[in-house]
C-alpha cells in the first residue's frame, strides 16, 4: 500500500472517530437539560410509595425563583362560617312565635277569663252594696268557669298555649280558694267587717290580687303573646 493510500485511510478513521464523539456529547447535553418531576403512586392498601423520577422537557420547567404549590396546599378545605342578618331576623322571629298563643285557643280563653272577672265583680258589689251574699251563684258562676276552661283546653295547639292554660287553671283554683273562705265566713257571721267598710274588701290582699291576675291573663289573650305577672303567683 502506497503512502496516499495510508493518509486516506487514517483520515477515514479519524472521522470516524470525530463524529462519534460529537454524537455522544450531543446525548449527554441533551440528558443533563431535562429536569426531574415525581410522580405519586400508591399501593394496593393506599399507603404512598417513595415517588419515582420522571424525565421532564427543559421548557415546563418553572422558572427560577417560582415556587409551586405543594399537593397538600392544594387539598386543604377552607371553611367559612357566614351568618347573615337574614338568619338573625329568622331566628329572632321564631322565638317570637314560640311564645304567640293560637287564635282559637285565645278566644276560648277568653272568655273563661272574663266569666272569672265577672263573678269578682259580683262578688264585690253584693258586698259593697250590703246585698247578702249569694252562695248558689257563686257555685254557678265557678262551675261555668270549669267548662269555660275544659273548652280552652281543646283547643291547645302549641307549648304557649298549654303554659297559658295552666295560668287560668291556677287563677281558677285561687279565685276558688278565696270564695270558699268567703262563704265560710259568711255561714260564720264573720263578715260584718266587709259589710260595714269596703275598705275591708279593698285591703284584702288575696281578692285584690285575684282581680290583678284575671286582668293582666285578659291583656295577655288579647295580644296572644304568653307572658307572667307577679300578680298571678
């Protein structure tokens, strides 16, 4: 082989040679550009496993400085409380009809109250006027207020009514109580206090506070809101 032979030969080789090194520095550029991502798997049982590396291209790679947030940041709930004056107002307005008494239980109430005023009326003025005092209507006019009272009973509808009920059943069972005495004292002559002055019967404080409570249950069944007194206790 002659000498031109050997020199096209060994540049052939060199080429060669110069062109696998560029190829290689070529792949090892183009792997040291890509970032790594980790990718979430999870076991069968849901336990995490140790995140794997994933190749990702240089151009989605965030730039410098910019963090990006981080999958638990992402899953928190945030939760706001909001209470607007809408729900005020709807709160306020059922405590309010909590304590407002039904139409047809009120006017059935109603009048057992007035038949209880009406007979501390009487009862009242026979004395005051120096008129004997009627034993047999006064037993009427309580038997009138018992069924007055049963009526009022059936027609109950809510928790305001029943505790409005209750109140005419003790004013009853008071005015009852204080009749009875009454009576008594008249079968014993021991009236003629009452009879004499009627500031007897105005200073009588078990009667004055009868008329008190029978007045103050009329005023609360005619708004139809429950409410108590000091009197009727």
């Amino acid at each position: 082989m002659d000498v031109k032979a050997r020199l096209m030969t060994v540049l052939l080789i060199e080429g060669m040679l110069l062109l696998a090194a560029a190829a290689q520095e070529s792949s090892s550029v183009q792997n040291t550009g890509r970032a790594t991502a980790q990718v979430y798997q999870r076991q069968p049982d849901g336990t995490p496993l140790r995140p794997s590396q994933t190749q990702v291209p240089p151009e989605s790679r965030e730039p410098e400085g910019h963090t990006q947030p981080s999958r638990a940041s992402a899953d928190e709930t945030i939760v706001v409380d909001v209470w607007s004056p809408t729900a005020s107002v709807a709160a306020t307005a059922n405590e309010a009809e909590r304590g407002k008494l039904s139409t047809d239980f009120a006017a059935s109430a109603l009048t057992a109250a007035f038949r209880m005023q009406s007979t501390e009326r009487k009862i009242e003025n026979s004395i005051k006027r120096g008129f004997p005092l009627g034993e047999f209507w006064i037993q009427t006019d309580l038997e009138g207020i018992d069924d007055a009272l049963k009526l009022a009973a059936l027609s109950v509808t809510n928790d305001a009514d029943r505790q409005a009920l209750q109140q005419l059943e003790n004013q009853s069972s008071r005015l009852r109580l204080w009749s009875d005495w009454l009576i008594g004292q008249n079968r014993n002559l021991a009236l003629t206090e009452y009879y004499i002055s009627s500031a007897t019967l105005d200073n009588d404080q078990r009667f004055q506070n009868s008329v008190a409570c029978t007045k103050f249950l009329l005023s609360m069944l005619s708004r139809r809101t429950l409410a108590d007194d000091d009197s009727c206790f």
